[in-house]
C-alpha cells in the first residue's frame, strides 16, 4: 500500500526500518521480530542512503529501555490503562503481550492511525484514537480508576513547549507516570541539519528543559542517558566513538530518557 504522510509522520518509517535493521542483525539490541513484515507491506519513504541509518543502535536501545520499564510497571500492575502516545507503526502492544486486565490505546493522527488499522489486526482491550496528543478533548475517553502508564517516545521533541505542556498536564493526572524521551537545545538545532529531517520538512521544536519545565508539578523518578546507554549495547568501534562523544560537553545528555510520576497529593 502506498502512504502519504506530512512532515514528521514520516519518521515513523525510518523508526521501523531502524527496528527492521537491529532484527536482522547477529546481535540485535531490541529484536523487533514484528518490523520486517509491516515495512515490507508499506510502499513509503526508504532510510536506505540517509544520514540517519548510523542511529540504529540510538533508537533501537530507546526503545529497549522503554520496552523494559513498561514490563516494570506492568509487573507491579496487573490492572492498569497504558497509552503510546504517538504510536506511529511501532509494534509495542504486541512485544508487550498486555494482560487481560490491561487497558491499552495507541494515540497518533488520523493519518497514521488509519494505516494502523489496515495493518494491525484488532485485539482485545486495545484502542486506537485518532487525534493530536496536544488535543485534551480525548482524554475523557481514558479511564482513571486504574494506575495509568503515558509512553511518549520519539515525540516530544516535535512538540513546540505549549504543546509539551499539553501532553504532560494530563499524562501526570491521578495516578500517571510518564516515560518520554527528549533531546538536549543543542540536538535541536543540530538536527534541523539532518538531510533527511530537512527532506520531510520537519525538526525538534522543545528540548530535555521544557519536559523539566512542564513536569515541574510531578516528582522525577528516573533520567538516564541514552547515549551512555548505547555504548553499553553495542561493541567495537561504534561503542568506542559513543563513549568518546559521551565525553564532549553536553554529549552525554543529547538524548535522555525520564521517568516522571505525578508527586502525592498532586
């Protein structure tokens, strides 16, 4: 099927051949075994040639680690609501396997979600919502009577800061935890520079301060490095040159992962 997506929905694409590439390897970092088979039923933009192939290992160990902490929170939580915000393709409710008492919905714009539809099969207890993640209209439809996990990855940094603080106002309402990625002011600059990232006409609005700034009312629980996290993951030369990069002021922490939990009484 052939898809026409704008700007940064595009990403989503070059997300799924990076989880497709890490599979195929002798040592994956994620083993997204469910990558291949959608890529290969979208006829879309290819990551063959572009500048962002060498960040496999980056994106791939971000979603490991993401993966992970939702296993976490689904251990300590047999009953509980888990949204993805900006879903995209990523194949996580099925790596996840939720049980029965788990209540999931995968959020992206129509666009997406209508792609969505065609390639995932329906599963019980799984929503999919079309609509902006910055759109408080939806989140009447999420319970909370139950604790509820927010996955916000690879998205806050297109978010400009009023729509962060959208998105995390109502993450962190009773009984929310968020995990989300975000990238330090420098990346975003720089990433405006990616040929890839200038073909789709998109680039990072908000940084690591403004998830900070907006999350100022929850307690965080956790941030961690995602570079110093890739090193770990990989081997030879790349981990070499990523523990060396790590070394360079400010490396270290050009992509971090947290883990923000509404504070008690909030």
């Amino acid at each position: 099927m052939t898809v026409q997506l704008r700007q940064e929905q595009q990403t989503m694409l070059w997300t799924l051949a990076m989880h497709a590439r890490d599979a195929a390897s002798s040592q994956p970092v994620l083993g997204d075994r469910f990558a291949a088979d959608l890529l290969d039923r979208v006829d879309g933009p290819s990551l063959a040639g572009t500048t962002l192939d060498g960040n496999t290992p980056l994106i791939c160990t971000r979603a490991k680690l993401i993966d992970d902490a939702a296993r976490a929170f689904l251990d300590r939580h047999d009953e509980a609501v888990v949204l993805h915000l900006g879903c995209g393709l990523d194949s996580r409710v099925l790596r996840l396997d939720p049980g029965p008492g788990v209540r999931w919905f995968d959020v992206d714009q129509e666009p997406v979600i209508e792609l969505r539809r065609q390639l995932y099969d329906d599963r019980e207890h799984v929503t999919m919502i079309a609509a902006s993640v910055t759109d408080p209209a939806w989140w009447s439809r999420v319970p909370d009577d139950v604790p509820r996990l927010v996955l916000a990855e690879g998205l806050l940094m297109y978010l400009d800061p009023d729509g962060v603080r959208a998105v995390v106002t109502n993450a962190l309402g009773p009984g929310g935890t968020l995990v989300a990625d975000t990238v330090a002011s420098w990346v975003t600059w720089i990433a405006g520079w990616q040929p890839a990232m200038r073909a789709a006409d998109t680039g990072f609005r908000s940084s690591t301060a403004d998830l900070a700034a907006a999350a100022s009312s929850g307690t965080r629980l956790e941030e961690l490095s995602l570079v110093d996290a890739t090193a770990t993951r990989t081997g030879g030369l790349l981990s070499t040159a990523i523990r060396l990069f790590a070394l360079i002021p400010g490396g270290r922490d050009a992509m971090v992962l947290s883990t923000y939990r509404q504070s008690a009484g909030g």
